[in-house]
C-alpha cells in the first residue's frame, strides 16, 4: 500500500486531552488518498529527526473533502504526545486506508451510533458524510463522556444536527455538571447513583 506525504496544516487541542491533527495533502502527490467513511489509516513522521514507527488512527474527515485528512486522538503516551509537538508545515506520511467498518446507507434508512469518549471519531467522519452529501439516513448518536469538559468534538456535533434533520445527538455525562449542553439532549449518570 502505497505511502502518502501530506503536511500539517493545524494541529490544535479539542479538550485538554484530545488532539485534531489536520493534513493537507502535498502538491506533489499525484494520486489521492481515497477512503470511505469510518476507515483509519497509519501515520508516521519524524520525531527529533528520527522516523517514528506507524500508528493507526481513525480518519476523522469525510471523503468529501479531497485536500484534508483529520485525524484525533487522546493524548496519552509518548507518541501522541510527539505528534502533538508536529507544527505547520511538518511533513506526515500516511498508509492506507484500512478496515471495513463503514456507513453503507444500503443496509436501511435508520442507524444508531453508540461511542464513548475518543471512540467516536469513526462516527465523526460518517456523520460529516451524511451531512455533506444529504445522505437520507435517520442518525441517532449515543456519545458518552467522563465529564462535559472532555467532549471531542461536541460543538461541532450540535452544529452538524442544526445544519442535518436526519441527525439527532444524545449526550452521557458520567460526572459533574452539564450546563454546558442546556440546550441539548443531555444526562448525566451521577443523577442516577
């Protein structure tokens, strides 16, 4: 599988422990990175100008847009605390896309996600899908969290169900407050201890 070279574009914390890599794909790649929704790919780069051995993450941009690829992850060990040392312009080579588990609208005309914390970047990529192309697919998605201020992606998801009918978000907060989701489908579990 061949490589590509892709740049860092922005790489920028979504919660303080979840970051969003964005790649642009390099001018001189011919080919495009083609993937479907819910695929991950392994990246590598250079890391105190040593080559870092691949890792897979789950893409997090749709397929419909061609010149990016997202990717976001939970900041834990040593690896993904270098890529979030990478800077604009840092050169990322990208492998894949690997995996099967993708959004088939065929299978039926309603679907329901269930994820947890970083898990639900796979989901991201699929809804994004949805909503780019008008997919008629009724989407319920579950998406649990330890706490409000650990949510990847959580405005995104409120703005993506205003802009799709067909997407409906329901947040699980584990702990503490949720004023910040007043307006949403919300509960928090420590309410039914």
């Amino acid at each position: 599988i061949k490589m590509h070279k892709y740049s860092v574009m922005r790489n920028e914390w979504l919660t303080p422990s979840t970051l969003l890599l964005t790649l642009k794909k390099n001018t001189d790649e011919s080919k495009l990175f083609s993937f479907q929704p819910g695929q991950y790919a392994a990246i590598s780069f250079k890391h105190r100008k040593r080559p870092t051995a691949a890792r897979c993450f789950s893409i997090v941009s749709s397929p419909t847009e061609q010149s990016i690829l997202q990717f976001s992850m939970r900041s834990k060990g040593r690896y993904t605390r270098a890529l979030a040392d990478l800077k604009e312009g840092d050169e990322v080579k990208v492998r894949g896309p690997f995996g099967g588990f993708v959004l088939e609208d065929a299978h039926g005309s309603e679907t329901v996600m269930l994820a947890g914390g970083i898990g639900v970047t796979p989901l991201i990529s699929m809804i994004r899908f949805a909503t780019d192309t008008n997919l008629n697919l009724k989407i319920s998605l579950i998406y649990s969290c330890s706490t409000q201020d650990d949510v990847p992606f959580a405005e995104e998801l409120i703005d993506l169900e205003k802009h799709n009918p067909n997407l409906q978000i329901f947040f699980v907060i584990g702990d503490g407050p949720i004023d910040k989701f007043a307006n949403q489908k919300v509960i928090c579990l420590e309410d039914y201890n």
